[in-house]
C-alpha cells in the first residue's frame, strides 16, 4: 500500500495583531429623551446593549436626560 508524502515545507501563517481599528463600530444608536420609556429602562438596555456597568450607563441615560434631548453612540464605545 503507498503512503502518504508529507509536504516539504509547512505554511507559515502569520497573525497580526489587533488594531483599534478592527474592533471599530459598525452602527450608531441614536438615543432621544421620550415621555414614554423610564430612566431605569433606558438604564437597563444600555447595560444590556452595550454592556456598560451600571454607572457609566446612568451617566449617559442622564446626559439624555437632562441636557441634550437625544445622543448618538457608536457601537459600544
């Protein structure tokens, strides 16, 4: 029975190392300040969403809220 030749030279797979700008966003959320959704509500989706702790994501339900009217985040920077 004839065997099987193992190649010569193996592949040299080269991995390079991740940039910034691979994990950039790929879609913006646009968040506005409604009547009809609660802050803790809007608080619990961004955890969710985005993954943010509690803190940083009532920091940006509150900068909705009080000050600006809507707020746009890229991805979940």
């Amino acid at each position: 029975m004839p065997s099987i030749a193992e190649p010569a030279t193996q592949p040299v797979i080269k991995q390079r190392p991740r940039s910034d700008d691979d994990l950039a966003p790929t879609f913006y959320v646009v968040c506005w300040n409604d009547p009809v959704n609660l802050m803790v509500y809007v608080t619990h989706v961004f955890m969710k969403i985005f993954g943010w702790n509690k803190q940083k994501a009532e920091k940006h339900m509150l900068e909705v809220h009080e000050a600006k009217g809507r707020k746009a985040h890229a991805g979940g920077s």
